[in-house]
C-alpha cells in the first residue's frame, strides 16, 4: 500500500522510511526467539526512557504451571487502599516481555498514580492458547486478593494491554465478570486490540503492507498461537460480552487490527456499556511503545490514560 495514499503524521513517515532502509527480516522469517530479540533491541532504539518511580520491583504469583513473573511499578513508596492496573503486554503472544514494556509500565503508574502491575505469561509457540489466558487469569485473580507480597491493598482492577495484550485484557476480564474475582475490574482498556477475525476487516486489506505490523506476521502469530476461533478466550467477540465493565479502547489510524477495535467498540456499545473510544489518525500499531521514534504518541496515550482517569474518578468518588 502507498502511504501517501493515507494521512501519515511526519514522524510516522520519517521512522518507517528509516525501517524500510534498513532493511531487515520479518518475525515469520526469523522465528520467535530472533523476533523476540528483535522486538528488545527495536524497544532499545524506539522507545522514551522510563519514568523514575519509587517502586520497581519484581514478583511472582502462583500459576496454572508455575510461578509467574510479575513487576511492580508505583508512584508511591505506600499508599492507601485503592484501584490496581493489570498490564498485559503484546507480541503477537509469541514475542514481547516485561523488559520490553518496562518503560510503557512506568508511564502509566507516572501517568494514573497508581500502581501498576505487568505480567510475564508464557509465550507460543513454546506455550500455545490457553497458556497465555490462564496465566492472564491467574495473575489478575492473585492481584485481587490484595496479597502481602504486593504490599497494597487493591480495592478493584483496571485490566490493560495492547495487541495481543488487548485480546487478553478483553478475555481476562470476561472471565473475572463470568466468575468473580476478589474485587471487581472497574476499568478495562485495551489498546488495538484482537477482538475478532481480524482478517475480515477492510483495514486489514489496507495497511497489511509497509505499517511495521504487516498481514504475514499476524498469519505467523495466528499459527504458533493455536487454538480454535470459535473459543471466547480466543476471540472474544463470539463470547458474551453484555456485563463488560466501563472500557477505554483506542485504536491506530494506520494499523491492519484498526477495525478489530472499532468492531469491539461499537459491540460494546450497542449492548449498553459505557465506552470511550479513541482512533489516533496517522499512527501505526505498536505506537505506545516507541515514543521516542514517534513522539506524537506520547500525547495520544496522554488522551487514552486520562480517559481512564476520568471513568476511575467517577466510579471511585
């Protein structure tokens, strides 16, 4: 696809003419543990330098198959009873981690003041579907019992995540709705997010070529994935999503998943949940977490973090 067929903000433009001279390989031709390293080393170059915080502390929870990786980020060294972020990052549910995202977690906790804590689930192909959600699961269930090794007594939980992260952000609270957890989710905010068959969206035919997230790396992370379509907990769009909490949903203008987002949103929508949804127009996915190639996405997730701020004030008053 042309780009100047599309709005593209000048600093889009700039860092994916950078990456098309450099050249290099796609994840589905370099495999996961390459494309692991790939997206550490893109993180490395493309990201804003983390936010100093007084707490930075790594965790773990108990899981379906082992202890869990967690890290800790706050504003406050202590503080009163209250809202938990869950953050559950993305990668295609093959490549991204904690280090990859540390900077993107202490935004957040910079930005909401509150604590935030980022999840370490296993990855395919290594651990196909339904790893990553029971671990998502595990983790959100444990953060809600307010456990002594988190030293905070959480009140409710805004779930959170990006991509692949937005797909478990959206199954993760389904299953705390379906099955209550210790405290309720008050906030859900997935970030371009994979609700549905991405496949069938018109944005998908549009930016499936030269965006950074290209059509054959999403075919890739679908195969090393698994699992069946028609399971909510792996897309959740087919399941029941009447009881979903108040939602933040933003989406890329520039981004094949666009129209997953939208489609979710408007779902959401029509069954009476209380939505704030936000298109960025000349961004491309993965903007959240290269902000220092794209600096005009700091101001969009300012606008997505503060539309989180604003459902938490009216549900915590």
């Amino acid at each position: 696809m042309d780009k100047s067929e599309h709005y593209v903000r000048e600093d889009v433009r700039g860092f994916l003419d950078m990456l098309e001279q450099m050249g290099g390989k796609g994840v589905e031709e370099v495999g996961a543990v390459d494309g692991r390293q790939q997206m550490r080393a893109m993180k490395a170059v493309a990201e804003a330098d983390n936010r100093a915080l007084a707490v930075h502390r790594d965790l773990t929870c108990p899981g379906p198959e082992g202890d869990i990786p967690l890290r800790l980020y706050d504003t406050k060294e202590s503080r009163k009873a209250g809202p938990c972020v869950v953050f559950i990052h993305g990668g295609g549910f093959v490549i991204g981690d904690i280090e990859v995202y540390d900077s993107l977690c202490s935004e957040i906790a910079h930005q909401l003041d509150l604590p935030v804590v980022s999840v370490e689930y296993r990855l395919a192909p290594e651990h196909p579907f339904p790893a990553a959600p029971d671990d998502c699961e595990a983790a959100a269930r444990w953060i809600a019992s307010s456990p002594a090794e988190l030293g905070r007594e959480v009140t409710g939980l805004v779930i959170s995540g990006d991509s692949a992260g937005g797909n478990l952000t959206i199954v993760t609270t389904n299953q705390l709705v379906n099955t209550p957890a210790a405290v309720p989710v008050l906030v859900q905010a997935p970030i371009y997010p994979v609700a549905s068959d991405i496949t069938e969206h018109s944005s998908f035919a549009l930016f499936n070529e030269g965006f950074l997230l290209t059509g054959a790396a999403m075919a890739w992370f679908t195969r090393q994935y698994g699992g069946d379509a028609s399971d909510p907990r792996h897309t959740p769009m087919v399941g029941d999503c009447s009881n979903t909490p108040p939602t933040v949903i933003c989406t890329a203008g520039l981004d094949p998943l666009r129209d997953s987002g939208r489609e979710y949103a408007a779902h959401l929508i029509q069954q009476g949940t209380e939505v704030s949804y936000f298109e960025f127009p000349g961004v491309i996915h993965g903007f959240v977490t290269l902000r220092k190639a794209i600096p005009s996405g700091q101001a969009d997730l300012e606008a997505f973090l503060g539309a989180i701020k604003v459902k938490l004030a009216r549900l915590t008053r």
